[in-house]
C-alpha cells in the first residue's frame, strides 16, 4: 500500500506539471498571434476580419501657369532692355510716366512710345519717342546709349526736359530718323556736330539750351524744312552760306550773333517762309537781297544794331505778312511801296531814325499796321527828340552800296499776290518757337 500511495502521489504531480505547462505554452501561442496580427495591421497586411479603407477618388491636377505673354515682334524685344535700362537712369518723374514701362507690350502700354509697321522687316517697330513735357529728371541724365539703341525710330522729341551730359554719339546710324527735338533741356557743350551726319533729318530743334561756340556753315546745308537753334549762347558771326539752307522755317533768334545778314539769304527765295533773328547783335545794313524772299511770310530782325534805309527791294516782298525791323538804328524814309505790300498785317519800325512816311503808311499806321513810334518823323507825335535825333544823324553813316538800295527785282505786278489758305494755316509757327514749351 504504502509503494503504491507513493506512485500515486507521483504521478498526480507530473500530471499537474504536464497541465500547468501546456496552459502556459497557449497562453504565449495567443500572445504571439495578437502581436502579429497588430504587425500586419500596422504595415497593411491582414488584421482579420478588418475591411481596407477605400483608395482616393480621382482629382485633375492643377493647371499649368500660364506662359509669360510675347513682345509684338522681334523688333519690339529687341529695344525692351534699352528701355529698362534707361529707366533706371531716371530719377525724377513728376507725372510717374516710367511706371508704366513694365512688361512687354511696350506699344500699347508703355507711355512716350509708339510703334508701327517696319516695312523692310514687315513687322512691328518702335517708331517713335514723344517725351514732350515729361520733366525727367536725374544725375547727368543723359540720351548717349539710349535714343541711338532704338535703331527703327523715325521721331525722337523730348521737349522741356532735363537731359544734359554727352550728346547721342551715334545718332548719325538711326537709318529712319527724321525728326530731332531736344529743346529746352541743360545741354551746355559746343555745337553737336552729331547731328551734321544724320543726313536724313528735316527736322531739328536745338532751341532752350546753351549750346555755344561755333555754328558750321554745314549746317545750312542740311536738308531740313525746319531749323530752330534759337535761345542758345551762340557768338559768331552768321556764316555766309545761310542763304544755301532749304528750311522753311529758319529760327537764329535771341543768341549772340553778329556783323552783318549774309547777302546770300536772298538765295532762299524759293523755299524760306519765315526767318526769325531777333535779339542778337546784327550790325550794317540791310541787304538789298532780302525782297528776293518772295515766298516769305515773316521776316524779324527786330532788337539788333542794323542801319541804314530799308531797301526798296522790300517792295517785293509780295507775300509778307509780319515785317518787324524794331529797336535798331535805321534811319531814312519808310519806302511807300512797302506799305502798299498786299497782305501786309503787321510792319513795326518802332525805336529807329526813320525821318519820313508818305500817305500810304499813313493810312497803315490810322489802322494800327504799322507802328512807327519812337522814330525821329517831324510833327509826328511820340516820337524822339529833337536833341536826339540830330545827334544821331550828323554822325556820317553810309552802306557799302548804296545804289543796290534803290534796286527793285520784281516787276510792279508781282506784289499782288494774295495768301493762301496754307500761308494762313502755317502763319507764325516760327513764332511758337520762342516758347520753350512748345
């Protein structure tokens, strides 16, 4: 009994040994299953009854950004950098015109530029510049580099500026220039001899600047229609070849000429409308050849040193509308011819020695046409006086030919030509000249 207790008891041991080890051994199989399945959750792969998400609907992507927008023409993108380099140059700009330079569709949105078609490309151009009016302003604002990179324009005008420094140098290879406007700007060199080459121009105007030194007489061989360098510090004496000038409109006004008007202006007869050289320091007298200017329509030689008797050639003079001869020192009678001249508006003679008019400028004078005041007319009211007068005239005073004064070139009929509409029309533009904002 006792042995077979002991066996008993032995076996119920290891059975318990055996039971409590294999509960063991389930319970880590069920740990290890729940971290796998957990695993395969996280990395995707099962999860047992667990349904996957469902994927993403379809989006379009987004659009492209749009291509950046194209200049008119190779032409346009071939002047867009010298614009924007001369922008920066510009540091004062009243009337902001520069922001407007930004992008590329310089013909429609950039202001002061215009453009065309280019017909040796058949393309789209810059055509032209009008800074008329703009102010800008800066250190030593200069147009060298600028207006010389824009190679198809055919007008540069930049009108009461402030530009200064060196003048284009190579304005001479724009091939389509023909108009030039850099008046009433700070240009203080000597005559811009640049110009001299640009054989294409037919309008220039220096006016409203201190140019000064020396005027070329190849300038009035220039090929011009109009020629205005009035209102600059010239001092010389007019060259003799003014008279080879083709202009139109000629304007030498308020400079500091001298000596005497170049016989050979007579030569213009056929082209020259109106001649402005007031304000300088003429001196000797008329020449003779001035009434050969048969087409002309304004003659001011107002406020210089001129003497002597108005020539009777002025009789010619069969379109002229404004006569001034003011503030000089002519002396004489007043020719009657001259007073008859058809068209006639305004004939000043104011602050001279004339010492006689007949009954024609007498009729001219009661209609306010001619102005005769401060003169040395006895019985004529506001004129010098008596001391004045005689001293002035028993000086001895004589022109160089004094037959040619009595010379008359045009036949007694040909002054009665009467204006035309585009005389009128064109009546005074000279005149405008001697504004600088104009």
């Amino acid at each position: 009994m006792t042995i077979f207790s002991s066996s008993f008891a032995l076996g119920l041991t290891l059975l318990a040994i055996f039971l409590l080890h294999a509960t063991c051994l389930q319970d880590e199989y069920s740990r290890i299953g729940k971290d796998r399945e957990a695993l395969e959750i996280i990395i995707g792969g099962g999860g047992g009854s667990s349904s996957s998400p469902p994927p993403p609907e379809y989006q379009d992507p987004p659009p492209c950004s749009p291509p950046p927008p194209a200049f008119a023409s190779k032409r346009i993108e071939l002047v867009y950098p010298v614009i924007q380099k001369f922008k920066q140059k510009v540091k004062y700009d009243p009337h902001g015109i520069t922001k407007t330079w930004v992008g590329p569709d310089i013909c429609n949105k950039y202001k002061g530029f215009f453009c065309d078609t280019l017909l040796d490309f058949n393309e789209t151009a810059l055509a032209g510049v009008n800074f008329n009016g703009f102010k800008f302003g800066g250190a030593a604002l200069s147009l060298d580099g600028f207006v010389d990179q824009l190679p198809d324009i055919t007008v540069f005008h930049a009108n009461s500026n402030g530009f200064s420094g060196a003048f284009p140098s190579k304005i001479s290879q724009i091939k389509y220039l023909y108009e030039l406007d850099l008046s009433n700007n700070k240009y203080t060199c000597g005559f811009p001899y640049e110009v001299l080459v640009s054989n294409k121009l037919t309008f220039l105007d220096l006016r409203f600047n201190s140019f000064s030194g020396l005027v070329p007489p190849q300038l009035f061989t220039q090929d011009v229609d109009v020629l205005f360098i009035n209102n600059n510090n010239f001092m010389q004496k007019i060259p003799d070849n003014l008279g080879s000038s083709p202009a139109l409109y000629l304007t030498l006004a308020n400079n500091n000429f001298n000596g005497p008007i170049p016989k050979s202006l007579g030569q213009a007869g056929k082209t020259l409308k109106e001649i402005l050289l007031l304000n300088n320091s003429l001196s000797g007298c008329l020449p003779c050849e001035i009434g050969l200017l048969n087409r002309a329509t304004v003659f001011d030689a107002s406020h210089n040193l001129l003497t002597g008797p108005i020539p009777q050639s002025f009789a010619c003079l069969g379109r002229m509308e404004i006569l001034n001869l003011g503030n000089n020192q002519l002396y004489g009678p007043v020719p009657e011819p001259v007073c008859k001249l058809p068209n006639l508006e305004n004939l000043t003679l104011s602050y001279n020695y004339l010492t006689k008019i007949g009954p024609e400028c007498w009729k001219l004078v009661k209609k306010n046409k001619v102005d005769v005041r401060m003169n040395c007319i006895p019985g004529w009211p506001g004129q010098r006086s008596a001391a004045e007068c005689e001293a002035f005239l028993s000086m001895g005073k004589s022109c160089s030919d004094e037959r040619s004064l009595n010379w008359v070139p045009c036949s007694p009929r040909s002054p009665s030509r009467r204006k035309t509409l585009d005389s009128t029309l064109e009546l005074r533009r000279s005149y405008d000249a001697l504004n600088p904002h104009k």
